[in-house]
C-alpha cells in the first residue's frame, strides 16, 4: 500500500504570464508513484486542486484520450463547456469524455477547491478551440518537458499564445 498526507505534498503553482490562468495543484498519483518499488503505471492520474477567486483553470480544451471526473470539495464557480455555462457548487460531480471542450472558471470571492481524477493514458493530444492549437503529451513530445504546443505543421510555439 502506498500512502500519503495531503498536508505533505508541495504545491505546485501553474499559471501563465499575465495571471488568467492559475491552478495550485497537489500531484497525489505523482507523489504515490514515487512509493511504488515496482514502478508501475496507476490506471488513473488524481489530483487536488485549489483556483483562486477571478481565475480560470485552463485554457478551453479537449481531450483526445482522457476522461476528466471532478469533485467540487469547496467553494463555488461556473464550468464551461459547448453548452454554454453551468454553475458548481460543493458536493458537485461531473465528467468529460474525450472530444468535450470544458473550462473551470473561479467567478466567486472564495478559493474552489475540487480533485479530479484522469485516465491515465500514455499519449493525450488537447485541442484548444479559442486559438486552435493542438498540445500533445506522451511520447510523441519525448524530450519536451510539459508537452509540445504545434500551431501548424512544423511550427511550434508557446503554450500561452493567443490565450491572454
């Protein structure tokens, strides 16, 4: 069994140059993995997550392979997604097959709080409708540290562009 106390995970910070996007996760699956002597692969990646008031967590995407399950533990906000809005709230669930476009966006004056549990798949490629790019993580990105952002064919670029 491997094990673990929230309260000693580090916090890893992620949010773009200007500050729309900013997420302070806790890597739960990361952090057991480390445990794990046989170094195997967990079928699921999970993950705690605090967005700040005014923050969005992430560019709108898609997945192409991973399922997103979320649990609102804290706090309130709005998802969205191709239907349009929806307010969340504590105790809330929902889920993202692959091909949804989905966006969690903080609009209150208190910290959202929420895990989400991923698939764990070894290759994801994200669409990003607003600035049409696709990202893709897994192998096809070996050597990228977090992915590789393509625009059009053999052209990179950062993964923040078009999206402040």
């Amino acid at each position: 069994m491997q094990k673990l106390n929230l309260g000693d995970v580090k916090i890893d910070t992620f949010a773009s140059p200007k500050g729309i996007y900013q997420v302070e996760r806790k890597e739960i699956s990361r952090h057991l993995r480390q445990q794990d002597t046989e170094s195997r692969q967990p079928a699921f990646e999970i993950e705690h997550v605090l967005l700040p008031p005014g923050k969005k967590n992430f560019p709108y995407h898609q997945h192409a392979t991973w399922w997103e399950l979320y649990y609102i533990l804290s706090g309130y906000g709005t998802v969205r997604t191709e239907e349009g809005i929806t307010k969340i709230e504590v105790n809330d669930c929902f889920v993202f097959p692959p091909g949804h476009p989905h966006q969690i966006i903080n609009d209150s004056q208190q910290d959202l709080i929420y895990l989400v549990v991923a698939n764990n798949t070894p290759f994801d490629q994200c669409y990003y409708p607003d600035s049409d790019k696709l990202w893709f993580a897994g192998t096809v990105a070996k050597g990228q540290p977090a992915g590789l952002t393509q625009v059009k064919s053999a052209f990179t670029t950062d993964y923040w562009q078009d999206e402040e």
